[in-house]
C-alpha cells in the first residue's frame, strides 16, 4: 500500500512559529524583574558596594569583591538563630499538615452535628488578621508559662510557644486546602475497605492520605515558608536574640541612627533563602502532581 505524505502549508508553520515567540517573548518580559532582582542579590552579597548590577570598589572602579558580607557566618548567634527559624517552619508542617489532614478528612468525608456551623467558623477564624489578636495570645502564652513543665518549653518567650502560635493562626486555612483535596478523591476504594472491615483512620491513613499526597506538599510549602519567614509573632513574644529567628534576627542589620550595610542584608538575606529553595527542590515533584488524582467524590 503507497504511503500518503501530507504537507503542512507554510504559512501554518510560520504562524504557530509567530504565536510560540510572542508568548517566550512575554514570558521572559514578565520574569525579568524577578531575574534581575535575584542576580543583584547574589552579585551584591560578594561585593562592597553595588550601581545597579556592576560590584564597584572604594573609589568607584567595577570590582570590589570581598566575603567580608558573609562574616557574620563566624557568629554563634546566627547557627542559633536558624536552629529556631528551622524548629519553627518544621514544627509548623508537622502540626498544620497531621492536624489538617484529620480535620480536612473528617470535614470531607463524614456528616456529623455541627460540620457547617465548624466549617464557617474555621473561615471566620482564619478572616482575623494576626495583628488583631496578639494582646489575647499574650495572655495565654502567659498562662501556658505558669504552667510547671510546659511553660518553659511553649510558654511566652520560648521557639516552642512561638511554632504553637503560629500552627494555631494556620491550621483554619490547612483544614479547608486539604478538605479541597479530599472533595476530589473517588468513593470507590474507601467504600470497598469499609466493607472489607477496615477502620477509618486505617483508611485514611492507607488508601486516602497517599492520594493526596499532592496537597500534603503544597500544604508543607505554605507552612514551611510561613514559619520559616514568620516576623511579628516572633518579635512580639520573643526578648533577646537566643530564641528569635532570622527574620528578627535581620532586623538588627536595619538601625535608625546608624547607616545600613544593604550588602551585608543581602548575604543574610540570601543565607536565609538556601533552605526554602533546598526544600521546594525536595517537594517539586509531587507539587508538579498536584492536578493528579481521582475524580470528585460525593458526600
């Protein structure tokens, strides 16, 4: 049997070769600020002084470089600083992601008393800026310090009451995103394991949470970035340096009186963005599947 060829005109091809440019072409204008926002973070953190992207030395010759922005890695402080930053964004994917993965489950899933009326205050709730509410948590992380032996681990002043303060402002946005993500899982294999005899949480825990698996992720980059850059609850409960974090902890570069040293506040700055990116590397691939999954479900 002859083989056909068939022959794209090309006047198609260029067209579709036109319409693919423009969108490279808008897609590149869009991200060049924040390209060029990046690249001057990292020239600047290696250099004394910057114009525009060109480092420039004492008398204004382009060079300058020096690692002298990076000395404040020889400081204790800053290795204390992150272990808190790090206690607080871990503590809070821990806390919002278990806690909302059972609330969002059960929210989803079963039809109970009072789910609408919970439902509506978990919004309501989460509708209240965090500044509103810090004269009441300061009253509590006071009552919680009174407390014998839990006071000095979650109490006013401490990393832990900070990471409790922070899962609790979190956890009405973490129970509604992983309610949307269990909505979107089929009945079918969790009504075929209840028949079979197993208990609710053991099909949470085998059949239904490894699907959403997607939003787990996306969930622990919003809390992970939340805790990790979390600047007012610290520097409101927190006194002294040894249990801040690094965003309080930059503030200090920033003084009123004294001129800032914007090159040593990039390097700090950039210092502080190495883990994001190391965990967004780890997360990415489950992020890129966060379209994927079983169809919408009925309850």
């Amino acid at each position: 049997m002859a083989s056909v060829t068939i022959e794209t005109e090309p006047g198609h091809n260029i067209k579709r070769f036109f319409n693919s440019s423009i969108a490279y072409i808008l897609l590149i204008i869009s991200i060049l600020p924040i390209i060029l926002g990046y690249a001057w973070l990292v020239i600047a953190t290696f250099s004394r002084r910057t114009r525009g992207l060109l480092p420039i030395d004492a008398q204004g010759n382009i060079g300058g470089w020096t690692l002298e922005n990076w000395s404040f890695l020889r400081d204790s402080l800053i290795w204390q600083v992150t272990l808190n930053s790090f206690i607080i964004a871990v503590a809070m994917v821990i806390g919002v992601g278990s806690v909302s993965s059972l609330a969002g489950y059960a929210l989803s899933r079963m039809n109970f008393s009072g789910r609408k009326a919970f439902l509506s205050m978990t919004l309501i709730l989460h509708a209240f800026p965090a500044v509103t509410l810090l004269i009441a948590i300061f009253f509590v992380l006071r009552f919680i310090s009174g407390i014998p032996g839990l006071g000095s681990y979650l109490g006013y002043n401490t990393v832990g009451g900070v990471a409790l303060v922070m899962i609790s402002l979190d956890l009405p946005l973490g129970m509604w995103l992983m309610k949307g993500f269990f909505d979107n899982i089929s009945w079918d294999m969790e009504r075929a394991a209840l028949i079979d005899g197993a208990s609710r949480f053991r099909v949470w825990w085998e059949i239904i949470l490894p699907q959403v698996r997607p939003g787990l992720a996306a969930l622990s980059i919003f809390t992970f970035l939340t805790g990790w850059n979390a600047y007012l609850v610290p520097a409101t409960f927190t006194i002294g340096t040894r249990v801040s974090n690094l965003p309080v902890f930059l503030k200090q570069f920033q003084g009123d009186t004294a001129p800032t040293n914007w090159n040593t506040v990039a390097a700090v700055g950039l210092f502080q963005l190495i883990p994001v990116v190391i965990f967004f590397l780890l997360t990415q691939e489950l992020l890129l599947n966060i379209y994927a999954g079983g169809s919408k479900g009925g309850a």
